[in-house]
C-alpha cells in the first residue's frame, strides 16, 4: 500500500494540486496563528482591566469602612471623655446612678447622624446599661447575662482598648432580643480616668447588610470578601461566609489561616483577584471573579475566529485553485502540445505572451521545436548524401579492382619490353587505384594519402613536363594520422587546373606540408601553395564568403569553381565536426594557398571521435 506520507507521492501530484496543498495551509495557519494571539492578548487586557478595576473596587470599600471605622472611634473616644460618662463609672454600684436627659439627647443626636450604626450600648457593674437602638429593636440585654454570653470579663483583659468583632447571630447570643441579624461590633473598654481601671465596655453595632452596601462590585460575578487581621471573615457579597474563618473559603490552592498570605496561596488559574489592607483597621478586601466567567466575554472572538477559519479555507480554495490554474494553463498547452511532439509532429509552436518565466519557457520551447526540426532535416539530408557516397564508393570499389589488375599487367608487359617511362606511370596509376580502393575504408593514413598524391603529381608531371615541380613535407610524429581518403589530392588537382594551366611561360610549382599547427594547439595543419595565376580580390571574396556560410550550413548550392573545395569542405565536417577550419589566401599573379585545420589528439584515432 502506498504511503500518503511518501516524498514520491507529493511528487506525483500535479503542479496546480501542490498550489494548493501550500497555499490553503499556510492561510489557515496563519489566521488561526493570529486568532489565538489575538484570543491571547484580548484575555491578558480583559484579565488586566477586571483587575484595575477590581483593585478601585477594593480601595473604594477600604476607605468607606475606614470611614466608618473612624467615626465609630470618635464616638467612643468623645463617650469616654464625655464627664457624666466617667461620673457614672466612678458611682457607687447600690447608688442607682443613671444617665441624664442632656448626655441622652446627645447620643441620640451622634446616633441619628450617623445612620449606618444600628445601636450603641454601654456595659458596666456600676450601672444599668446604657441602650440606643436606630432601628427600633427590643431592649438589650441584662449586664448579667451579657457577661455570660459575651465574655466580659475577656473584654477588660485585652491589650487594645478597642477592637472590631463579629457578632454571628443564633437564638442563644445577641445583645438585643429577637436580633438575628450579623452585627460587626465595635467594643471599647471604658477606664476610670483617674485610676485607669476598667469600670465598663462600649458596643457600637453595625447591621453586616449595611455595610454589605457600602461596596460594589464591578461586575455581577465578582465576589468581595472583608477580613479581620485574625482571618475571621467580617462580611461578603453574599453574606454566606460571615463570621467564618478565611480558610474555610475555596480559593486557595493551600489551607491559610492568616489573611497576610493570600496573594501567594490564592489558584491564580481559575480566579482574577485583588487584595488590599486597611492601615487604620488591619482588615483585609479581597475582590475575586472566576477566569473563565470573565473570558467567557471572549467566547464571541473564538466564534468569529472559527467562521473567518471557515470562511478563509473555502476562500483559498477557490482563489488558490483560480490562481494555479491561471499559472498551470500555459504549461498544459505547453505539455500538450510536447506530446503532440514527441508523436512527430514538429511543426508545434505555443503562442503564450508575456515575459515572465513562463512565457520565456513558452519561448526557449518554440525555438527548440524549430531547431530540432531544422535538425531532423539537417540529418536527414546528410543521411541521404551519405547513402549516395556508400553508392559512388560501391561502384568505386568495383571499377578500379578491375584496372588495378589490367594495369598492373600492362606495367609488367611495358617494363618487360624496356618502356621503363610508360611503366612508371601505370605503376602510379596503379598506385591511385590500389590506394583509393583501401578495402572499402573511408579512412587512411596521411602517409598513404601522401603517397597517393604524389603518384598524381608524377602522372601530372608526365603531362605537362617541364611545366610543373612539386615539393612534399609531412612531419614524422603525424604520418599515421587518419584523414577521410581523396582529401589532398582534389586540392592538387585544383591548383593545377585553376591555377597553374592558365600559365604560359612559367613553370609551376606545388608545395605540399603537413605539420602540427604552430597558433592553434591541438591542431595540424594541412597547406598547399602554388605559384600560379591566383584569384582576383572579388571571386576570392565570394569564395572566401561560401567557405564560411558553408561552415555553418553546409546545405546550399555551390558554384563550379567552388564545388571541389565545398566538398572537401562538407566532408571534413562530417568526418571531424564543426572544429575544423578552412582558409583560403591569395594574390592575383603570385599564387594561392589554401590551407586546412583539423583537430589532433595525440593517440586517439580521429575516425572514432569524428561525431563528438
């Protein structure tokens, strides 16, 4: 089974679905990349804010408790300095001493401003206690059974002369009968302010409920918890946890018992919190809110995000599968039309504008078609002209067998009857025919190709007698260097025909070399120079012209007295490749010389590299 995992197959898909599996990926990482950072950072700015605000929250009910804290300290502090106060605490128990009507009217005037105190009540064995009550409630308690229940005698031990405390109210406590209500309790001892000894306790109560409504919250899921320094909690935003100890809340990630602690012990994970302390009271607010009740304000962004997710991978979809095939286009029909191609039909071409990559492709492809094609028919025609040569070479293998024999016979009969002339010259005809034929090769050795043309230029010289000497240099090192057969000689035979019959009183001569070039390394060079009457300036430029074009395309028509030379031309190309070059020099009246370049590597025998 195959592996969906494979690099071979993601290499199989075609172009457009490769678009596509990057393109849409990406934009959805991307955007759900942004979605959580931006999920991130909206929660640490929400979280942030609840927490100022939080924070104003809890400052805000510190100072109104001060507030009220304070107050209740005036009072107490002015009752205490109060004179009838002290001439009370000062009276004899069995002197039935009471309070007058001025220092009466003058409490209830403290207690009328002050709505927020619920009653004051005074506490002493001296006299009977001293009740107010701005709510309307029953009479409180007798001092005795306040001693029993509230511990009197505790109160007067106490280091602080005042302290806040809660009073959690059930049917066996409370100052006032029938109160069920929680009561925050202000208790001031009362001294003797000439011996100093406690004569009596002062309550200031205050209804938990009002001061429930003194703070606020900043939302409808905050929670605000107000503590004493002990860890006794004195009032919430419920009121479920008064009178309470502070470790019996469920916010804290270990058990606590000392308010000091709860910035570090409070589980940070689940609760948004802020704390502060009273420096007046020692009591402590903490304002919490659940975190996830808080981020759940975020909820609308995780949707958005989802949907925009949504909505953007159907998007990439379609705009990357638009943009793949609006790129893949241009490369189909390129594709479509190399199968036509590769099915032989070379007369294919693209037309795609533009000068992108894709329309230079478009481009490099047209122009390979028409190479190849030009190829194709390039190979074609020397196919053809190669197959004619097979044919002249078949038949040339026929004939000169044939006079081979005949002259060798014809040589041994003149040179038996004393014609040592005649001889001579069927014996290099002889010698042509023997050489030319080669057992079939297209090949042969310099040195035979040497060798032939000298027996033409002795038969030539024959002819013309004294009109003609020739000189013949080959270097030793190249003497078994292979060239195709018939190269020199036809270059002979034109500087004899064009060049040295047109002479009259002259003799003519003919100079063959064959050596390593000197100023092209790895090449020979193969000159032959004449004396004869030259090429006019205007025929050699023409002559000059066709060598070069022929170079380059050796398919054209050439002129009678260009074709020998074009067809040596044509056949060194064929035999060594497009290194080869030929030059042709000359100066009316003085001669010309042509030579040839043909690349050399010592040891490799040319035949085999001809097709590099």
């Amino acid at each position: 089974m195959r592996s969906y995992l494979s690099p071979k197959w993601y290499l199989d898909l075609p172009l457009q679905r490769k678009l596509l599996l990057w393109f849409a990926p990406l934009l959805l990482v991307t955007i759900a990349i942004t979605g959580v950072y931006s999920y991130h950072i909206a929660s640490n700015e929400i979280v942030s804010k609840m927490s100022l605000e939080q924070l104003s929250s809890a400052r805000q009910a510190i100072d109104h408790l001060d507030y009220i804290a304070q107050d209740a300290l005036d009072i107490s502090d002015y009752l205490y300095l109060t004179p009838e106060i002290q001439v009370m605490l000062k009276s004899d128990s069995a002197s039935g001493s009471y309070i007058n009507n001025d220092s009466i009217l003058m409490i209830n005037r403290l207690m009328v401003t002050r709505p927020y105190f619920q009653f004051l009540t005074i506490y002493s064995p001296r006299f009977e206690p001293i009740q107010f009550n701005n709510k309307g409630l029953s009479s409180a308690i007798p001092f005795e059974e306040f001693k029993e229940k509230f511990d009197y005698e505790g109160f007067l031990k106490r280091k602080k002369i005042d302290e806040w405390s809660i009073e959690v109210p059930n049917h066996t406590k409370s100052i006032f009968y029938g109160d069920t209500k929680n009561k925050l309790l202000l208790t001031k001892v009362l001294k003797n302010d000439l011996t100093l000894k406690p004569e009596g306790v002062l309550i200031l109560g205050i209804d938990e409920k009002d001061i429930r409504r003194s703070y606020s919250t900043p939302s409808d899921k905050s929670k605000i918890i107000v503590t004493n320094s002990d860890g006794h909690i004195l009032s919430d935003t419920d009121g479920d946890w008064v009178g309470k100890s502070i470790g019996d809340l469920p916010y804290f990630t270990t058990s606590i018992d000392n308010p000091d602690h709860i910035d570090s012990t409070i589980d940070r994970s689940d609760w948004v919190f802020s704390h502060t302390q009273s420096s007046l009271t020692g009591w402590h607010v903490l304002v919490l809110q659940p975190r996830q009740d808080l981020l759940s304000q975020l909820n609308r962004i995780k949707w958005i995000t989802a949907l925009i997710l949504c909505l953007t991978f159907v998007m990439s979809l379609i705009v990357s599968w638009s943009v793949a095939s609006v790129m893949t286009k241009p490369m189909k029909m390129i594709l479509t039309s190399m199968k036509k191609f590769q099915k032989g039909d070379f007369s294919q071409q693209v037309d795609i504008q533009g000068k992108d990559e894709i329309g230079q492709l478009s481009k490099g492809y047209n122009v390979m078609v028409r190479r190849i094609s030009e190829l194709i028919d390039d190979v074609y025609a020397f196919e053809i002209k190669q197959r004619q040569a097979e044919l002249k070479v078949l038949q040339s293998q026929i004939n000169p067998h044939f006079l081979y024999n005949t002259l060798n016979t014809i040589a041994w009969t003149a040179q038996k009857n004393g014609e040592h002339t005649v001889a001579e010259m069927i014996y290099s005809l002889s010698g042509i025919f023997q050489i030319s034929l080669s057992q079939g090769r297209d090949d042969i050795e310099l040195q035979e190709e040497m060798k032939l043309t000298e027996h033409y230029l002795f038969l030539q010289k024959m002819r013309y007698r004294e009109k003609l000497s020739y000189e013949m240099d080959i270097h030793p090192e190249l003497a078994t260097f292979k060239i195709p057969k018939l190269l020199i000689q036809p270059l002979i035979e034109n500087a004899i025909v064009h060049g040295l019959e047109p002479l009259t009183n002259d003799i003519g001569f003919i100079h063959v070399t064959v050596a390593p070039a000197v100023d092209f390394q790895g090449m020979i060079l193969i000159e032959v120079t004449d004396n004869g009457v030259g090429i006019p300036d205007s025929k050699l430029k023409v002559l000059q012209a066709q060598t070069k074009s022929f170079a380059e395309s050796p398919y054209q028509t050439a002129t009678t007295e260009s074709f020998a030379l074009l067809n040596i031309m044509n056949r060194i190309r064929l035999f060594y490749g497009t290194e080869v070059v030929m030059e042709i020099t000359s100066v009316e009246n003085f001669g010309t010389r042509v030579q040839l370049l043909l690349p050399y590597r010592r040891g490799e025998n040319p035949a085999k590299s001809a097709y590099r």
